[in-house]
C-alpha cells in the first residue's frame, strides 16, 4: 500500500506540473549586436606650415586657397577673431575679416559668393561679401552655440557643440531640418570643425584625436580616421597647441587637409 501511495502522490505531482496553465517558459534573448564603425585610412602626403597663434575654428578649400577662421580665447589676450587666406609657404594667414576680441569667431564656408561666419555665444552669424570681404548682412540662429559650419551646395549645415547637425536656408537664413549623430547607438557629441566630402560630412569632435564621417540620410557614424599620431607631433613641435581642429578638402585634387588650434603644420593627406 505504500508503494502505491508514492506512486499516487508523483502522479498527481507530473500531472499539475504538465497541465500548469502558468507555466513559465524561458525565452532566449539575443542582444543586438554594435555596429562596427570602419577606420579609414590615409597618407601623409605633405606638410604645410601653420601659424601657431591661430586658434583655428574654421578652415576650408575655396578657388584654389585654403581660408582659415580663428576665435580670441579670454586666457590668450594677443590672439584675434580674423578669417583670411593662409599663405600656404610661410604659414601666416592673411587677414580679409578682422573682428578682434569683439567676438569669439567659429565656423566659416563661402556659398553662393557668401562668406558666412558664426560667433561662439552670441547666437549672431555674420554674412559678407565672398570677394571684397565687406559686411553686407547678419543672422541670428537659436541654437545655444555656433561651432562649425560647411555647406552642400545648398544649404548651411552648422554644428553646435551638441551631437546635432542643423541646416539652415542661406536665402531665408532659418533652421529647415536637424540630424542627430548617432556612434554605435549612443549620441556623438561635442561636434566641432565640419567639411562636406562627397556625400558626406567629415566632423572633428572636441577634445578628441580622430575625425567621423557621418551618414547625412541615417545621422549614423560611419567611419573615423585616427590622427593621434599626427596630434602628438603637433604638441612635441609647439608644446602651446591645442586640440586637433580644422578639415579642408580640394575636390579637384581629392586632397584632404588637417590642422588644430595653434598647430605649427597643416597636414595634407590622401584618402586610401
């Protein structure tokens, strides 16, 4: 009898357990996996000289000439908010726009024989006239800060220290869209010196040793080009520069060019 009770008790027990309407099933979850961002690669194919007092925040290709604009840091005094020409053998820039310490200068591109230029704090833009550099008009903009600033052919595309990219109409001068960069999911902030390249856009981002190349119809982060190396000889040859800062591109040459903040040297490179 008493076998025949066990047997009765661990019935009973497999049929509760088989006809559980709350049986838990284990579900297998498999984690997405992080996109995996290309290195893209290049040569070194020659070296320009650099002023070492420009605090380089905007630098671009135009008419066979490279335009540099600078800012005016508070904790360096002798240093002035210019945009000109830099005379690519003995490294100086020559002045066309000279805003001295009245205003902190960022990003500039020229478009539509335009020459644009944002402020760092003051939400104002400056517009000139891209062949006698005389102001002809100003714009204001809401986003907090103006950084960088590039152009595809048609509209204005600023960065503003956040990881947005916003476009700007350059005949109505206001905000048409926004993107959001985005590195393996997460945002990618601190967004500075900006060039269009083939499609895409090349961005320093601030502090940092490599360059993004960003996806315009997916904000997505597609490659990055490391220039730590090239960083590290900036500092041992002007132990005074500062972050890396300044993409430049010759469509006719496919020549990019690279520099920072008082960097003593313009790097030009070739893309593999």
């Amino acid at each position: 009898m008493r076998k025949i009770f066990y047997l009765f008790i661990l019935l009973s027990f497999f049929y509760a357990c088989s006809s559980d309407p709350k049986k838990v099933e284990v579900e297998t979850i498999i984690p997405k996996t992080e996109e995996l961002v290309a290195s893209i690669n290049y040569d070194v194919i020659g070296k320009l000289p650099h002023d070492i007092t420009a605090y380089t925040e905007g630098l671009f290709f135009y008419n066979n000439q490279i335009y540099e604009g600078t800012g005016a840091p508070e904790n360096l005094p002798q240093i002035k908010t210019i945009v000109g020409i830099l005379d690519t053998t003995k490294g100086k820039v020559d002045a066309k726009i000279d805003l001295g310490r009245t205003y902190f200068g960022e990003g500039v591109v020229i478009l539509n024989n335009k020459l644009y230029q944002l402020t760092y704090k003051n939400q104002i833009g400056f517009i000139y006239d891209a062949k006698t550099y005389k102001q002809i008009g100003q714009f204001s903009y809401k986003n907090k800060e103006g950084w960088g600033l590039t152009t595809d052919g048609t509209s204005l595309i600023m960065s503003d220290g956040t990881n947005i990219l916003t476009y700007i109409d350059p005949l109505t001068l206001k905000p048409t869209k926004t993107i959001n960069v985005t590195n393996a999911g997460y945002a990618e902030d601190y967004i500075n010196e900006l060039e269009f390249i083939d499609g895409y856009i090349y961005a320093n981002i601030w502090t940092k040793n490599y360059v993004i190349k960003i996806d315009l119809n997916t904000g997505k982060v597609v490659g990055t080009m490391d220039f730590s190396m090239l960083t590290d000889e900036a500092h041992t040859k002007n132990p005074e520069s500062d972050v890396l800062n300044g993409i430049a591109y010759d469509v006719a040459t496919k020549r990019m060019f690279i520099t920072g903040k008082m960097f003593p040297e313009v790097y030009v490179l070739k893309l593999k």
